[in-house]
C-alpha cells in the first residue's frame, strides 16, 4: 500500500512544480529525501532511565529504533565526558518518511494549542528546513500518562533541491502549514 503523502506527491506536487519552475528534465523536480528527528538530552548522562524513555518514545512516534547520540568532546562546565549520551536521533528515509511527514502535518500539528503555523524562516539557505516542537505529546501514539518527562524535538526536512524557494514550494504543495498562509493546501482523501 503506497502512503498517502507520496501518491499527493506523485500525482498532484510533481506536476504543479514542474509547471511552476518549469523544469525540463522530471529529475530537476525537488522531493524529500529525509526526515530526521533529533531529541537532545543534557541529564541523560546521569539518568538511564530518561534515555530509554526518549528512546521508546521516538520508536514509538516514527516506527523504527532511534540511535544514541554521544558527546565528541568533554565540557568541564556541563560535567560532560567524551562518550557520554547526549540524545537520540531517527533518520526516516522512503515510506515511512512520508508516513511520518503525513501524520506530522495532518495530525499531530493541529493537535498544538494556539498553533499559528511553523515559521518560514528555517530554511538553511541549501534547501533544507529545520524546526522544533516543544514537546512530544502533540503526537498522538504517546500516552501522556506513560511519559516521563516532557520534552522538544528538532525535525530537519532534507529536500533535493539547493534552492528554498524551491524547497519551500515543495513543502508548502505538501502540506505543510506555513505561518501567515491564509489557505494552506490540504491533502484530500480521494473517494475512489
């Protein structure tokens, strides 16, 4: 079963960017690449017990083992040694990217109270789009009774594209609910 946000992509964003950039070659089009998530933990070093709820969560928020991100230096000032945890990270690559990037945009965003739309900003000048969210509990697979502590994320978007305007259409035919956007696009469900 093809995800949802891909066959959008396929059907619907690929052609209207190539109509709007006018691309001759279909390989020029941009499109995600990956997704990766990124949980930064300063006591993880001194609680196991907090590293492995963050790691269970993460499995749980994306549907794949998170990898522990360690300290390449040591930092006298955070009592922090080379080699000690210091977070968790998921790349998301394929089906399970778009998955993700669906329920992200459809699902857990509109779950955010007060939520005004993500910043347009972000764009690291080379096509890819970074923002945070401020706790795990927007998504809807954590009980928030099982949460141990609450805590932010950062979520990189990796588009093929060098360009943000580019990568800013991509996202914004995605979905993507941009902040000041008066109609953002929805991602219908066909009725075939």
């Amino acid at each position: 079963m093809e995800p949802r946000l891909k066959k959008h992509y396929r059907e619907q964003v690929r052609p209207r960017l190539t109509e709007r950039f006018e691309f001759e070659n279909p390989h020029q089009v941009p499109k995600v690449d990956k997704v990766v998530l990124n949980v930064g933990i300063g006591e993880a070093s001194r609680s196991q017990k907090l590293l492995d709820s963050v790691l269970e969560e993460l499995s749980t928020i994306t549907g794949q083992k998170p990898v522990v991100t360690k300290a390449r230096k040591s930092i006298a000032g955070f009592s922090l040694r080379e080699g000690m945890p210091v977070g968790a990270s998921v790349t998301l690559r394929r089906d399970r990217m778009y998955e993700f990037l669906d329920r992200l945009v459809s699902v857990a965003m509109p779950r955010i109270r007060d939520f005004r739309g993500i910043p347009t900003r972000s764009f690291d000048g080379r096509g890819n789009y970074t923002f945070g969210v401020k706790e795990q509990l927007m998504f809807p697979e954590i009980d928030y009774d099982d949460v141990e502590t609450v805590h932010g994320m950062d979520i990189t978007v990796v588009t093929s594209t060098d360009k943000d305007d580019e990568a800013y259409e991509l996202l914004r035919e995605m979905g993507f609910p941009f902040r000041g956007e008066t109609n953002p696009v929805s991602i219908g469900v066909s009725a075939d």
